[in-house]
C-alpha cells in the first residue's frame, strides 16, 4: 500500500530527535507509527467480487492450434 507523508523541516527535524532519543532512526519510527495507527484502524469487510470470466485451461487456449513438426538440422 503506497503511503505519503510529507513533514516541512520542523517536523522531520522533531521527528529525528525523537528517533535519536530512542536509540532507532526516523525511518522505523515512522514505520513503528504507521503500523500503531493502521493497528486501530477499523477495516472495511472484502469487497463481494467474482472473477469476470472463468479460469481457461491451457487444452481450450491451444485447442485452435496444432503442434509445431520437429525441426531437423541442416546437413552439411
């Protein structure tokens, strides 16, 4: 799931000293809060959805074409 946080210089700078403070970098201490905050966050139920068509076996895909005749080599 692609996420985007955008923090001005104050903020990332915060976000650093507090990351500092705890022994970690500012990239897991975001990482540790995404994960915090989506922990809470209540989940939609799955979507009710059905393929559009059904699977094609590889026999009905290749049923129009016949199978290639052996190559031989060129004699010399």
């Amino acid at each position: 799931m692609p996420l985007t946080i955008r923090l001005g210089e104050r903020e990332y700078a915060a976000l650093v000293r507090i990351a500092r403070a705890r022994d970690t970098t500012a990239a897991t201490l975001v990482e540790q809060l995404v994960l915090h905050a989506l922990g809470k966050a209540s989940v939609p139920p799955p979507a009710d959805s059905h393929p559009a068509r059904r699977h094609t076996t590889y026999e009905e895909a290749t049923a129009g074409f016949r199978r290639d005749s052996p190559r031989l080599a060129p004699e010399l």
